[in-house]
C-alpha cells in the first residue's frame, strides 16, 4: 500500500502539489522501517549534478553525483557489446538502466555471503556465453559487493575490460565505487582476493538511494563518519546534525546534504588514492576502524553484521587504542565516540554477535595489513589519524580492549 502511494506520488505532479512532501514521506518511512519494504520516494533534489575527474597513475576516472540513473545509451551505445551486473535488490535499476535495450544481464544474489569466486566466475561465464570481446564494458550496479566483484571480473576477464560502476549505496557512493580496490571473500577472510583496477566512470544517482533500507544508510553513515574523522574537525561537525533525524531515512534524502557530503567524501578519498594508489602509505588511513572490523565481520560469520556496522564499532575500538598508547587525544575519542552512537550503532565490547575475543584476535592476525611480527592499525590522532605498529608478541593491549577493559 506504501509503495502504491509513494510511486504514484512519484509519478504525478498533481498529487505532490496537493500534499506537503514531509508528511507523505515521514509516514511512508515509518511503515517502510517498520515492515523493512523498499520505499520509493522522491528525493527533495535541487543542485546540479556534480563531475569530478581524477588520475592514478594510468588510469582515468570520471565521477558522476548526479540526480537521474543513467541510461544506457549515455553510458555506451555498443549494446552488443556490454554486459550489466546487479543483484536481486538492484535488478530494477539495472532495467531502468537498460530501458527497453537487449544487454546481456548477470543477476547475482545479494549481500556480503555472495561476494566470493562463484559470483565472479557467473559473471565471466556470462559474458563468455555473450561472446564479449576484450573491448566489452562491464557495469556493476549496485553496493560495495557489486562494485568489488565486478571490478575484480573485470580486471581479469581476457585480461582486463572497459568497467563503469553505478553506484547505488550511501557506503558504495561514499567509498566502495571509487579508488580501484576490487575484490572477494575466500577462506571466511574479507577481501582476500583482490586487484587495483578502477572504473573508468563512476555514476552516483541519489535517485536510487530511495529504496535503499534504513540499516544500509546507517552502513554508509559509518564510513562516512570514518572519512570525516580523517579529512579534519569541520566534516566530523557536519554530520552531528544528521542524527537528529537519522531514524527517518527518507528525509535525509535532501540533495544538498548528502550531495555535500558525497562530493567532499569522494574528494578526500581521491586525494588519498591519487598520492598513494597502490596502498603502501598514505591510502592505509582509509583503514581506519577496518582491522577490527573486518575482524568482527570474519567472527561474526561475514553477512551477519553490515561492513558499516562493523566498521563503526571498529573505530570505537581503534580510539581505545588511540587512547591507550597516547596517540589519541581522549576528547577527541570520547566526540567521535559520541558521534558514533549517536546514530544508534553497537559500540559495546565484546560484540553481541562476537563475544569469542580468541576468534577476533585470530581474524586480526590474518590480517592483510600485517607486517612481520607486526600488527598495524590506524588510530585517530588530533586532526586526522595515523598508522601505528604493535609487536605481534605483545596482545595484552588487544585483548584488553577486545575483552572489554579499556573505558573511555
Ligand atoms: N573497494 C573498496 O574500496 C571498498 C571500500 C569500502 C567497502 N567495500 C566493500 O563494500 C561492501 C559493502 O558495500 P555496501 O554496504 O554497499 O553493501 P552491499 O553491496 O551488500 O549492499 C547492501 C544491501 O543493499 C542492497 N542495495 C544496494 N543498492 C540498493 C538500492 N538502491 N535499493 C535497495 N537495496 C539496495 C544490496 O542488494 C544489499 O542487500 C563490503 O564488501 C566492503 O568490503 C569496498
């Protein structure tokens, strides 16, 4: 019934100026929360749409913030020659997309349990049976997973193809899509498998964030909040206003708001992977909150907690640490802190759905980071955050932490 009213809202021009927008869609988000429905509501949308252009090192990026989702014939007009991949819940953009055309469609299954080899070898399969040349475009349409898994098939699909990415998550938008960071999960460990391989177009329809569930905003939230911490202070500040609110999803769908914070969070991640594109220095600052949190995921058992979710409750425990070795400064640690259960996340420890600390510091030694005899992790520091390095012979720090034992 919601969705009924919300797409004939969408579609009539009538109804929208009969009805005042707040209502219909604060009401509408309640049931959609409630009864965990997509929701399809107009976003309130006004600015212009956004393009951004970055280099690493061979490679090109153009990145689009922008209002509609793209049509396929503004992406390429070599129908024959292109494949889509979406997931079950991004299967409707996909068509959107397509509008009408004969494209060669791969829909996987959705969420983080399927970002692994068997989804990566449907796709190669798919456009094999297409008989795509080398020449041929892969989109992904979808989340991080969509995007890392397709950005991986496409890294190594005859030796690498034309890949563009609509992007369809706050966290995908904010992160995933953008920097060339492909991937998949192998052995229970979170992106085991991976390669550098951007796309050379990266859409961002806000438009398509109107169906996304209230738990994947607040999974883009934290990665959000992680780049804030990172990019300084007056970021950090914009965000404290967007939890007032943030229990209703589509009235955060105001453009000016998060295409602000799309664009400064695109801007800061390009800076960082234009220094360092392959990884070795600046770009591990992006880890920030990710060695516990891929952690977490991993104990948890990956897709039982969203990454957001575990990266939220990973940068909790990086301030612990941050703290404990001196490197964090504690008001700074208690206002991220505050920021983060702000908007509602678990930052308790142990973790509800992970209380074996054993399974946790087990996930952080087969960590991608560690150096010989080294654990790295990021911390927050006054204005941004830094890389520190622990003896892997010294845990007591870790365990400390991970059971629970360091207060703020
Ligand atoms: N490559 C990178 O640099 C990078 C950075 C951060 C995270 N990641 C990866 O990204 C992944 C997480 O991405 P995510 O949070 O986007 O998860 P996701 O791709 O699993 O998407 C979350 C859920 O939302 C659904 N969905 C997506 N778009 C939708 C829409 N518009 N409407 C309705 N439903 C929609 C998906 O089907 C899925 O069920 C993790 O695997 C993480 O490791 C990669």
């Amino acid at each position: 019934m919601v969705k009924y009213w919300a797409t004939l809202w969408y579609k009539s021009p009538v109804l929208q100026s009969l009805f005042r927008r707040p209502v219909l869609l604060s009401s509408a988000g309640f049931f959609a929360r409630r009864h965990h429905f997509p929701t399809h509501f107009v976003p309130d949308i006004s600015g212009k749409d956004i393009f951004l252009h970055f280099s690493f090192g061979e490679y090109k990026t153009s990145i689009h913030i922008r209002k509609e989702i793209p049509l396929i014939e503004n992406i390429t007009g070599d129908f024959g020659n292109t494949i889509i991949i979406a997931d079950e819940n991004t299967a409707y953009i996909a068509d959107k997309v397509r509008n009408g055309r004969d494209i060669t469609r791969c829909i996987l299954k959705n969420g983080e349990e399927n970002k692994n080899w068997q989804s990566v070898e449907t796709i190669i399969r798919a456009a094999n049976q297409a008989g795509l040349g080398r020449d041929c475009i892969f989109i992904g349409i979808g989340g991080g997973v969509i995007t890392d898994i397709t950005g991986f098939a496409a890294s190594i699909y005859k030796r690498g193809c034309r890949l563009v990415f609509i992007s369809t998550t706050l966290l995908g938008m904010v992160d995933a899509s953008i920097g060339g960071k492909t991937g998949f999960d192998l052995l229970g460990l979170k992106n085991l498998v991976g390669s550098f391989y951007p796309a050379e177009t990266v859409y961002m329809p806000l438009f398509s964030l109107s169906t996304l569930p209230q738990i994947e905003w607040k999974s883009g939230m934290a990665e959000l909040i992680k780049t804030a911490i990172l990019s300084g202070d007056d970021f950090l500040e914009l965000l404290f206003p967007l939890a007032a609110n943030f229990d209703d999803a589509p009235s955060l769908l105001k453009y000016d708001t998060f295409r602000n914070c799309i664009e400064r969070a695109v801007n800061y991640k390009d800076s960082v992977v234009t220094e360092d594109f392959y990884d070795f220095g600046k770009r591990m600052l992006l880890n920030l909150g990710h060695t516990f949190g891929h952690a977490l995921e991993s104990a948890a058992g990956l897709g039982k907690i969203t990454h957001g979710e575990a990266v939220a409750w990973g940068v909790v425990r990086a301030c612990e640490l941050g703290v404990t070795l001196g490197y964090t400064p504690q008001s700074r640690a208690k206002k991220i802190c505050a920021l983060i259960s702000s908007f509602g996340f678990e930052c308790s420890c142990p973790h509800p759905l992970a209380r074996d600390t054993e399974a946790i510091l087990h996930a952080i030694k087969g960590d991608k980071k560690k150096k010989i005899g080294k654990y790295s992790f990021i911390v927050p520091d006054e204005t941004s955050a830094r890389v520190v390095e622990i003896d892997s012979d010294d845990t007591k720090t870790l365990v400390d932490i991970l059971a629970g034992g360091i207060r703020l």
